[in-house]
C-alpha cells in the first residue's frame, strides 16, 4: 500500500524561508546570469533530482543529508557544501513538493517566469530546521500525477537528525526549477553545464530524492578523494529497505539483488581494475575528473567527458539508445579513459544510503529492462573500445593491463548474463532429469517430475510471447508470478528429490555456498543486513532463482523500448531519448532493432543449449553440478575479492565507533579539505 500523501498547506500554519537570490534564467544565458550567486571555490556540490515525488520523500532525504553532512564536518572541519535541488519540471511536479517550493518562492514567483527556462533560488539553509519540508499539520489526501514513493522503509533510518542550533549543518541552498520537464539527464545537464561551473567544487555528488545517506556516507566519499589524488569517482553502497519478510518476494528480490551488487560484484570490478558504474542514486565524481581540465588547470583539448555523456539528450539510434539507458556507465567509461590522468572509480563499502525500491512487478519489470539494456550495451561499448585504448602509445602499460584484465572480467560476466536464460532451462532440465531417474522405480513420480517441466517449458513460452508483446496488463503480471511460481515450484521438488534419494556429497556443497555466499559477504563490514539476508536468500535461491530469466527475457524483448519505466514514464519518443515527447514506441529502425536483437539471443540462448545438453548427454547429476559451479565461482571471485579489499583497507559500514574515535582526536590531527593535484600516467 502506497501511503504517500499530498501536503495542501493549512492557513493556520505559515511556513516560509527568505531567499536572498531569486531570478528567472534561459539556458543560453544561465551561466552569466547566475554569475552574481555566491561561488564554493572547493568543498562540496550535491545535485538533489526531483521530479514527482512528494514532500514526504523529499524531507526523508534531507533528513539523511543533515546526518551525513554533520558527520561529515565533524571529520573535516570548515568543509564546504552546496546543496543544488533541481526540481524537472514544475507541471509535473507533486502538490506536495510544490507547497514547500511556494514557502521558499512565495506563491506568485513561479508564475512570473514567462518563457524563461528556468527558475533560480538561492538562500544560506540550516538543515538542523527541516520543518520547511514536513507535512506535518497538513490535510491528507492523494497525491496526483502518477506513482509516489512509498517512504515508510525510510523512515527507520533517520537517526538523530534534529539538533536545533548545531552550526555544523549549514549549507548553501540552491533551489533551480524548469519550467518544462526534460528529464534527469537535462537536470544533470544543468548542473554540470551550469552551476558546477560557476560554483568550481572539488567534488560533485549527485543523488536521488527518494534516497537517505547513512550517517558515514558523505564523509567516507570525501575522505577517499581526499586520499587518492587520482580517484576520479566513487560508487557508494546502495540498498533498499528490508523486505518484511520471506514470503515478500517482491522486495526479497529486490534487496539480494541490490546486496549481490554491494557486496560482491562491485568488489569484484573494483579489482580487476574498472568499476563500470556510479549509483544515480548517491555516487560522487571529482570535478576535475569531468570538467575537461588538463594537469595545470588549462583547458584539455579534445578531452570533454561531459560532451559525451550529454549525447543522450539528443536523438539517437536504436543501439544509443540502449546505451544511454545507463548514462552513469557511459560517464564512467570517459573518465578512465583520459589519456593524460589515470583516473579510477571506487566503491566505497562504507558510504551506505537506502533507497525507495520498486513496489510493483510491473514497476520493477521496467527498470530493470531499462537497467540491463543499458549495462548490456555499456559492457559491449567498454570491450569494443579497450583495443583502441590499449593501442594508444600515450597510455601506460599499467593502465593497459589493467585495462585488459578488467576487458576480460566484463567479457566473461556479458556472457554469463546473455545466457541466464539458457542456464535456468538447463539447470530445470537437468535437475528434473535426474531426479526423475532417481525415482524411476515410482512411475507416478518419474512422469510427473517430467510433465512438470514440460509445463514450466510451455509456461516459459507463453512467458516470452507476453514479453515480446510488451504489455504489462493485470494478466500478464499474474501469469508472470504463475509461470516463476511453477517453474520454482519444480526446481525445489527436484531438488529436494535429489538431495534425499540421490549422492548429496556431490550436491549439497554448492548448494550450500551458493545460498551462504551473500550473508557471508555481509558479515564482512555490513552485519547488519545478514539478518534480512538469511531470510531473503534461500526463498529466493529457490522459488525467485527465476525471476532474473524473466527480467533479461522483459529487457531483451523490448531492447526498443526506451522510456524510463518508473514514477509514470512508461512511454518513449520516436528518436530515441528517454524523457520529452512522450511518443509511444513505433518507430520503425527501432522496432528493427529489437527484431534483430531478439533474434540473436534466442539463436545464441538455444546454441548453448544444445551443445551443453549433447556435452554432458545422459549425465544429469554431471550437468548439475556443472552449472551450479558457473555460478558459485562467480560468487566466489566476489567474495574472495570483498575480503581482500576488506583485509587491505580495514574498513567496512560496522566501523562506526572507529570513526567516532577518529572525530575525538586531538584537533591538530584533523583532516584538512584539500585537493592535490594528479600526475600523468
């Protein structure tokens, strides 16, 4: 249940903040008309996106930036921080979010700006005093304009964030809203094009509304740039809620699929040398990194990473289209690929934020098309890349090795992904195979283990037509949780069957390491979600082991399909971008495209299974164990990956008192905001 409200303002209950700076601005000449506003010249720029949600969400996320923000000025002392809000579009903006932007504005400043662009507010803002964000003392009643943010999982998270009087908390508020919506990349735009520009950070943060940073989080971002001069950009570590329980398989997957990101496939690129993506929900980029500047300062010719990022707001062809589906990826690949500066990307383990996960089938079936078409195409971009890069005579042989080394890892996982698919058939067959010779001796139950897969076999098929089609009615989500409920339904049967009648010695070890991979990750610097794990993990391990099939099938089959999924944008223009016309998808060269598309994944999905099921022929049991290891390696290398790191660095988000006790030094070792130049490679 959605419990999002809408804020009408009470007349009994005036609440305003005087802005000192307000002005209408156009694109063209935005960055001279702002040149009065006052300028960082270092510290922190945080790019706060809204777009639908409402106050409520909104305050939850200013609750955790008063934490992180204190936290952080605790361990750096005098740090600067500019808080951009960039708000997309006042037409589709929530009521709730547009009360609190008129106690900023005053009722008759956003009607005054006639064709301009975009409207720009500016005030000193102490977050110690959130009360112009609560809906407290306002009438409840549906918010409109489409889906909100459920926040209540929120809400567990705000610790502490209300010291009224704490000068530790007070920022440089900037309040920047378009008069039209144009979408989060436009916003981005706007604040890399525009105000990072203007205000010159050290560091760049973006983050989602609908996000809460943990207390630590700003501080270990900062403090990592802080300690890497040639750190470019830093991934923090971002979950959902915890699920209420294992029978919520909706958002059981959800929070295994967010942690098996965290804590082993992240660790896992960060050591073979490329991290590939920074969370749009809380990651940070150092300015230097993006503006296009040389060592000295001086402009780097032909080096513009920003340029090609901000490509996806123009049209595109059906493959850019499915790039630019993960612009944070794209974003990424420019920055390590700077001829002169070896940048990196980290993830940071200890900088945790919690974000609102997806509360529908539907909702989440189309992010996740949106995510895995874009980490697809971004993976084949980096490899169809790296020999040019690794040719290039100016880059170092240890970035070329690195570079290799990280081409291989990404090759090897693009494969493992394009033939999810064609895995869970053939564990299904080969698992019911053998458990149905195990139990030949009963006709009864060898037939009716193998009936049963071929009914998860038509239910798969009847599965893809659905996913081709497009359509995410009511019925097709119900045969969608039918079609995951038989087919796990008979994966644990036969499982079950194979472990009680069959040789368990053979079985139960990965078995077991695959279900205990991801606690055991997390008992390495994030206990606290080892409880949420253990009663996560199995159910999904077993009964929504193929709901990911079902997320790659729903991506692959609507490749064309670029709209970005959620909060009510389920439409695309024609040319390609995700966010502006709000054309539905018909084009021709896309709907190509996904023909293609499709075709080669089904052609390649059913190559490998013939080859594997003619390899291992009448050896189920072989079979088996062969895929489970496919997969347990792979969570393997993660794991093994996550504990070095942690042995290396010391650090994990359970260090919370070592950090306390870092804060209760002597104040001459406190760390000073700085940022050191980088050396070329």
């Amino acid at each position: 249940m959605n419990l999002s409200l809408d804020a009408r303002i009470v007349a009994d209950r005036p609440l305003s903040v005087e802005c000192d700076l307000k002005e209408w601005v156009n694109r063209e000449t935005a960055l001279a008309a702002i040149d009065h506003f006052p300028r960082l010249n270092g510290g922190i720029a945080l790019c706060l996106t809204v777009y639908n949600e409402t106050a409520e969400a909104l305050h939850a996320s200013f609750v955790g930036l008063a934490d992180s923000i204190r936290f952080l000025r605790e361990t750096c002392p005098g740090i600067a921080v500019s808080v951009c809000m960039l708000v997309d579009g006042l037409t589709k903006c929530s009521s709730s979010t547009r009360a609190v932007l008129d106690r900023f504005a005053g009722p008759d400043f956003f009607s005054s700006g006639g064709s301009q662009d975009l409207a720009c507010l500016h005030t000193q803002f102490d977050l110690s005093d959130l009360s112009v964000f609560e809906a407290a003392g306002c009438e409840s009643a549906p918010d409109r304009d489409g889906p909100q943010i459920d926040t209540r999982g929120l809400r567990g998270f705000e610790r502490g964030a209300h010291r009224p009087g704490d000068p530790t908390t007070a920022v440089q508020l900037l309040i920047a809203v378009k008069q039209e919506n144009h979408g989060k990349l436009d916003s981005h735009w706007w604040f890399y094009r525009i105000f990072c520009p203007h205000l010159n950070p050290a560091y760049c943060f973006q983050m989602d509304v609908g996000t809460m940073p943990t207390e630590q989080a700003l501080q270990a971002m900062t403090t990592a740039f802080q300690g890497d001069p040639c750190l470019g950009a830093v991934a923090s570590s971002i979950m959902p809620p915890p699920p209420s329980g294992p029978a919520d398989l909706l958002h059981c997957w959800q929070y295994v699929s967010f942690a098996n990101s965290t804590l082993l496939d992240w660790p896992a690129e960060n050591t073979v040398g490329y991290l590939s993506v920074v969370p749009g929900q809380l990651s940070a980029i150092r300015w230097e990194a993006i503006s296009g500047r040389a060592i000295d300062g001086a402009q780097e010719e032909g080096w513009d990473p920003l340029a090609v990022y901000f490509k996806g707001l123009e049209a595109l062809t059906p493959y850019e289209s499915m790039l630019y589906a993960a612009e944070d990826r794209v974003l990424c690949r420019e920055i390590v690929s700077d001829p002169q500066v070896a940048w990196t990307i980290s993830h940071i383990d200890r900088a945790m934020a919690v974000t609102d996960p997806c509360n529908s089938w539907g909702e989440l079936l189309r992010q996740r098309k949106r995510w895995s078409n874009g980490y697809m195409a971004c993976r084949v971009n980096f490899i169809k890349k790296l020999p040019g890069f690794i040719a290039n005579p100016t880059v170092s042989m240890h970035r070329k090795i690195r570079s290799a080394t990280a081409g291989i890892y990404h090759s090897v996982m693009l494969v493992n992904d394009w033939l999810v698919t064609a895995v869970s058939i053939l564990l299904l067959q080969a698992l019911t195979g053998h458990a149905s010779s195990l139990v030949s001796r009963f006709a009864w139950a060898s037939g009716g283990l193998r009936a049963s897969f071929w009914a998860a076999m038509c239910a798969l098929l009847v599965q893809f037509f659905i996913c081709y089609r497009g359509s995410l009615s009511a019925r097709s989500l119900a045969f969608f949780r039918f079609s995951i409920a038989l087919q796990g339904s008979v994966f644990a049967v036969s499982l079950c069957v194979a472990l009680l009648f069959g040789r368990t010695s053979e079985l139960i070890p990965t078995t077991a390491f695959i279900v205990a991979a991801l606690p055991l990750a997390s008992l390495l610097g994030h206990r606290r979600q080892t409880r949420a794990l253990l009663t996560s993990v199995p159910i999904v391990a077993i009964t929504g082991y193929f709901v990911t099939p079902l997320m790659w099938m729903y991506a692959v089959c609507n490749a064309h399909d670029s709209s970005w999924g959620t909060k009510g944008l389920t439409s695309a223009p024609a040319d390609g971008r995700r966010e502006g016309a709000g054309a539905k998808v018909g084009n021709v060269p896309f709907r190509r495209f996904r023909t293609g598309y499709v075709s080669i994944w089904i052609v390649i999905n059913l190559c490998f299974v013939y080859v594997f099921d003619t390899w291992f022929g009448s050896d189920r049991l072989g079979a088996v164990i062969a895929l489970q290891l496919m997969n347990a390696v792979v969570m393997l290398f993660g794991l093994i990956c996550r504990a070095s790191t942690r042995l290396l660095t010391g650090t994990g988000t359970d260090d919370h008192q070592r950090e306390r006790r870092a804060v209760a030094a002597p104040s001459g070792t406190a760390r000073t905001v700085g940022d050191s130049r980088v050396q070329p490679s």
